[in-house]
C-alpha cells in the first residue's frame, strides 16, 4: 500500500479567551522567559479533564496522533512540538488506564530517580529517502528530479538529572500495514525470520551492487596465500583453499568459559569427513549457532578463529608459523567473507546467537492501538548504540572485524540487525528500499537539556569505512579497547594497516610496530597517552621491551593524536635503524627544568568511553630566558624523581616538529604563540648513545638553543 502525505499542524493553540496554566515541572529555573513557548515542552497548555474511560490521558488526547503525523513528509516541513509528561512515577501511575502511558512505562526498563525524571516526548528524523518528483515539479530541459521525503518517530527521553538522563530513550512509531515501507513491524519473540535475513542479503548484493565495493577488490583476482582454511558445512570438515569462496565469518567474544581449540593433536581428525560433526558438541553455543544459521542462509562455508586457527601455545614449529601466519591475514579474511556474523550477546562464547533456535530469545516489543488508523509500537535501539554496552564491543580483535567487514548481522539486545556500507535494517521496522539514504542507525540525535523550541538536532554517526583514511583517529579508538594478551597488541589492528597501505597511502609507507614509516614517521611520533603509561612487558628472549618506546605499541595505554597540530619536519632527520627497533635520530636537543604545573586537570586529556581517570601529571617546561615555556605530560613516576631532584628536575629535550597554536590548557598567557612539538627522552646507560621516549610536550619557539646531536631511539 503506497503512503500518502497529508498536511496537519498540530501545534495546539489555546481558544481565545480560555485560562492557560503553566506546566509543573521539578525545573523551575528552567522557566525564565517572558514569551510564552508555542513549540517547547514547557510551553503550557490547556489540558481537558482527566477521562479514565477514553483509555488515554489529557495529554495524549490533546495530542491526538495520527498516522499521518509521522510522514510521509517532505524534509523541509517544520517540527511538530515536543510534549511533556510529568515525571516517569505520574506517567506510570496513569498507566493504569492510559495505554499510551503503560507502553512508555513498561518501555523504560533502566529507569533511575522515577519520582524526578520528567518525561518528554520528541519528535526526530528517521527515515530519509529521494524519490522522482511530480511531473509538474520536472525541469523545463526533461531532467527527471527527485525530492527527499523523509518519516519521523517520537523519541522518549528524560531531562538530565544532574549529569546523567534518568533512563535510556528510546522510539515509537506506527505499526505498519502489510507491505508499508518505512513504518514499524511485528516479530516473532521468540526467533528470528530466516526469510527475512535472506531477503536482506537478497536486496544488498541487487540493489547496491557496483556501489558495495569491498576493500580487497582490486584488478587481480584475489586469493589467500598460501591458504585459507574453512569449515566445510557439507562435508563437516576443515578444508584448506586458497581461492575465494562464499563464507561466513564469526566475530565473537571467547570470555572465561571453555572454548574448543583446533590444535596439532587433533586437526587431522577434523580433516576427515564428518569429523567436526563429531566434536561439534564440545564447541561453545555461538559457534553451533553460527554453524545453524550459515547451513539456513544457503552458505557452505564458515570461518571460526579458534577452529581455523591452530591454537597451540607459541613454540619453534611449523604449526606455530600456521598460526602466526593465519593470523596476519585475519583482516583478509574479514575482508572477503561474504557477511560476518557478530555474537555481542553475553559476554562469551556460551551467549549464543538468540533466536536462531525457537524460544533462546525474548525480544521485547510492545504494541498499543490508539484508533482504527493507528497502532504505536517501541523500536529497539539502533544497533551502534545497543553495541556500546556490549563486552564485544569493548574488545580489540573485534576492532578490526567490525571495520573491515562487508556485511555485518549482529545480534544484540535479543534482536537482529544487518548493517552493510548501504543501508541499515533490522527486524522490527520495514526500511529495505533502493531509495533509503538515512536511518535512525546512521544518526545520532542531541536533545538540548534546557526547553527550547528548536527542534532536536541530528548528526551523522561517523563512517568507520571513512576512518581508515585516517589513522590517528583508528589508534585512538582501537588503544581504548581490551586486549586479553598484550603480545597481541598490534596483530589486533595490523589487518586494518595492510588496508591502509594498499589503499590509501604511497608505496613507501609500512607500518612497523604498528607505527607508519616514511613520509608518514614523523607525524606518527607524536601520539599522547591518555592515562598513566606503563612500558610494555619484556621479550625475554631479547632482553628488552617487545615494542619500543616510541610506538604506542610499546606501552599499555590508550592513545591520541592532537588533531589541529600542525606539523613540519624541521630538518629534523629520522629513519629506522638497520635493527627496526630502533629510530636514527639527527636532532637540535636542550636541556630544560621541569615544575610541576598546578593548573593542570584530567578534562585537559580528551576523554572516551570506559577510559579511567589519568594519573598523568603535567610539568611546566621552563626557562632562563622564557619561565613559561610550555608544558608536558609524564608519568606518574617524575613525580618521585622530582622529590629526589629537590624540586630542580632536569631532563633532555628534542624538537620533532612545528605546530601553529597552543591547546587551550598548555599556557595560561599568549594561547596563539608559536610552538613546537618536543620529545623528552631519558639517556640509557650502556654506554651507547640510546635513550628512550618519556612523552610529547609543546614548548615556545624561542626557547630553544639550537645544539645538534645523534642519537638512537628504542
């Protein structure tokens, strides 16, 4: 059934010569204002008299919604008003007997501080598309044109309770007719629609087509050296190929419950027909359930780390090469799976896929009919969002399979979303369509804490494929997750930077240490740490740290990369070492005195999730000629050898760079001075001429004595 638009203004307005109350709130500061608000919603209204008997409370009837209020419209139509509830316990108490507050009330299920959360409901973008204008709206020359129309939900949230909301918000929108695009669906709680996944993978490869480009495609037939190796779901066993296929690939969590490992012992057996049959009973449930669910697409194939991969522990052998070898093509192998399927229910590998099996899910959905016209129905969360409070999410292998992935099914919060460089779609709203160019998954909504009567702002959510040109910002966000073995701390990212080089930098870039080299080495020097650094743990067979100390490799600590520095090499001469854990340095080096700088605070390290207060501490950098010279931050450990020093801590400074500006807490005066990037090193004391990185500070240009000298950096 086509949609049809029709105009309403719903904006209520008061009959001439009707009292208008003002609307309570637990806000009362909020209301400071001589214009009374038409569009906010604190803006008062007339309510009518409470009617138990209608089914919905005053408010609901004077909002009186029709279907035709969530669109279809065109993008540039106004708003309608937000709309107050009253605090969640007065919504919930009318629950009773309004079923329009019964479904906010049961929708809320984290709810904090209920007897001073206020309700609001807003209205929010959510589907937008282009379809052909009318013909009368054609060019005068017959260039066909397009319009965007779009189609909106209600998204109901809290005011802010301090610094936090007092409940997760979340969406309703109307229940669709069978066959209405862009409107809401039932599902099935208790399992998943197997027709409906295949359709998606259906309608992604015909519509997207040439437009889906995976990163691996190039003009040479791509190919796995010297192999790759897969579960045949056929003949149950492991086979070994090196062209490319159609599989699946599992993106899961291990966690701390006991997970089948293919090892030397026993991969002859599951080389044999039938022999992953045989074990299948001892792997874990989201790797059966992933095995169920690839044999009901259609797939042959499957790929599971830890039966493709041969698991021993690390020794001399050829197998152990196997493994090292699996794993530096892992980004190739999530590259070129035909969809990845991600496990980010629970927080192991026994969570399961819910819903591939009748009855393993519970997916919470709840209806209400308001008119013959109109059923409401609560979306669930937009699959980038129910991800953040995933362990899956939280680790650093899954960085790269979420980044480099063609197609991705993550089932998450009891329900499944599929998600390719397209579109997004999920099981409880009907948005498959050649036409989608935005869903509620690509954007993220801002919601003013104070009334306003501009509507909620929205932003695009950021594009992950966009970021792997931009590899500071892929450091920053795959330093902040979890790595269960440190030794792994670059082969989790290292797919991504083969990606990299391949496709967006020169021929003469690598990545060593995970850090790029060539024209890109000096930049990649001047990361920062975000919390208290701690170097990373020795390579016992080498005597020393396993990463050095200028990779962010070499110590177990997020990372950032200062975005508006601008940066220049100045004649600085740096280049790997015969030995590549090393760095020859041609440098102007001085030497400066550190204090403690008091005006430092944690907000002066940009922040992210799950990040732990810093313990850095921030020195003043300082001068005969200029005491305030800039500043740095260091360990927690300069703090002892300050003491030591009797306050008067001296320590060696090289120039890495120009930059244009200071950041806002570096200098109290002249924030637009020149600057220049420094590093601080600690000699060693072997005798050779070594040092080692400390951290990266901003000082004044003309503080520096200019005094060359050679050094190695490890």
């Amino acid at each position: 059934m086509p949609l049809s638009y029709i105009a309403r203004d719903i904006d209520y307005v008061p009959p001439p010569g009707q009292e208008v109350t003002r609307l309570e709130t637990h806000h009362d500061d909020l209301f400071q204002t001589t214009d009374l608000p038409r569009r906010a919603w604190n803006r008062p209204l007339n309510l009518p008299p409470e009617d138990p008997t209608l089914g919905l409370c005053a408010r609901h009837c004077l909002m009186d919604l029709k279907r035709s209020d969530f669109g279809p419209r065109p993008f540039s139509q106004q708003f309608p008003p937000d709309w107050y509830l009253g605090t969640y316990n007065e919504v919930a108490a009318r629950g009773s007997w309004c079923k329009m507050c019964q479904l906010i009330a049961e929708a809320c299920d984290d709810i904090a501080w209920p007897d001073q959360a206020d309700t609001v409901m807003s209205w929010v973008r959510d589907v937008r598309w282009r379809k052909k204008a009318s013909p009368d709206n054609d060019l005068d020359n017959g260039v066909e044109s397009t319009e965007t129309w779009e189609t909106l939900r209600l998204a109901v949230r809290s005011t802010m309770i301090g610094r936090a909301p007092a409940f997760t918000p979340f969406d309703l929108v109307p229940l669709g007719r069978e066959g209405e695009p862009f409107q809401g669906r039932r599902l099935d709680e208790g399992q998943i629609d197997i027709d409906r996944v295949m359709t998606w993978l259906k309608f992604c490869r015909e519509w997207h087509g040439t437009a889906q480009q995976s990163l691996s495609e190039s003009t040479t037939v791509p190919t796995f050296g010297p192999f790759i190796r897969l579960i045949d779901l056929e003949e149950n066993c492991l086979v070994e190929r090196n062209d490319i296929v159609p599989y699946v690939a599992l993106s899961y969590v291990w966690g701390r419950v006991e997970v089948f490992k293919t090892r030397e012992e026993n991969i002859d057996e599951l080389r044999i027909p039938g022999g992953i049959l045989e074990k299948e009973f001892l792997f874990p449930r989201s790797l059966r359930d992933a095995m169920t669910l690839a044999r009901r697409l259609g797939y042959r194939y499957i790929w599971i780390d830890s039966i493709c991969i041969i698991q021993n522990d690390d020794t001399d052998t050829y197998k152990n090469l196997d493994k090292r070898h699996q794993i530096g093509q892992m980004g190739k192998i999530y590259q070129y799976a035909d969809l990845t399927i991600v496990a980010a229910s629970g927080e192991d590998a026994n969570a399961g896929l819910p819903g591939v099996e009748p009855g393993t899910r519970e997916a919470k959905q709840k209806q209400v009919k308001i008119s013959e016209d109109l059923t409401i129905m609560n979306r669930s969360r937009a699959w980038p969002d129910a991800l953040l409070r995933t362990t899956w999410e939280e680790r650093g292998w899954t960085y790269q399979e979420r980044i480099l992935s063609l197609r991705y099914m993550y089932f998450v919060d009891d329900t499944v979303h599929f998600q390719c460089q397209q579109a997004a779609w999920s099981e409880d709203f009907a948005a498959e369509s050649p036409d989608l160019d935005l869903s509620a998954a690509d954007q993220v909504v801002n919601f003013s804490i104070v009334p306003t009567e501009v509507p909620p702002t929205v932003d695009l959510r950021p594009n992950l494929k966009f970021q792997l040109k931009r590899y500071p910002e892929l450091v920053g966000q795959y330093t902040c997750r979890n790595m269960t073995f440190i030794t792994d701390r670059v082969n989790g990212i290292q797919g991504i930077l083969n990606v990299i080089k391949d496709h967006f930098f020169s021929q003469d870039v690598e990545f060593v240490h995970g850090m790029p080299t060539g024209e890109l080495l000096h930049p990649g020097l001047l990361w920062r740490p975000r919390l208290e650094p701690k170097r990373i743990r020795l390579d016992e067979r080498k005597g020393r740290p396993l990463w050095p100390s200028w990779a962010w490799a070499g110590w177990t600590v997020p990372v950032y990369y200062d975005y508006g520095a601008d940066f220049s090499a100045n004649s600085t001469d740096i280049s790997l070492g015969p030995d590549p854990y090393f760095l020859h340095l041609k440098a102007r080096v001085a030497r400066f005195r550190l204090m403690i700088e008091d005006r430092g605070n944690e907000d002066a390290v940009p922040p992210l999730p799950r990040v732990r207060p810093t313990r850095l501490t921030r020195y003043a950098i300082t001068h005969a000629t200029n005491p305030d010279g800039g500043s740095i931050w260091l360990t927690w450990s300069y703090r002892r050898k300050f003491v030591e020093h009797e306050l008067k801590l001296i320590s060696k400074f090289i120039i890495l760079s120009d930059a244009d500006g200071f950041e806002r807490e570096e200098l109290v005066q002249a924030a637009t001075a020149e600057k220049r990037a420094v590093v601080n090193e600690d000699p060693g004391t072997d005798g050779r001429v070594r040092i080692e990185r400390a951290g990266v500070g901003r000082m004044y240009r003309d503080a520096w004595d200019l005094e060359w000298e050679r050094f190695e950096l490890g």
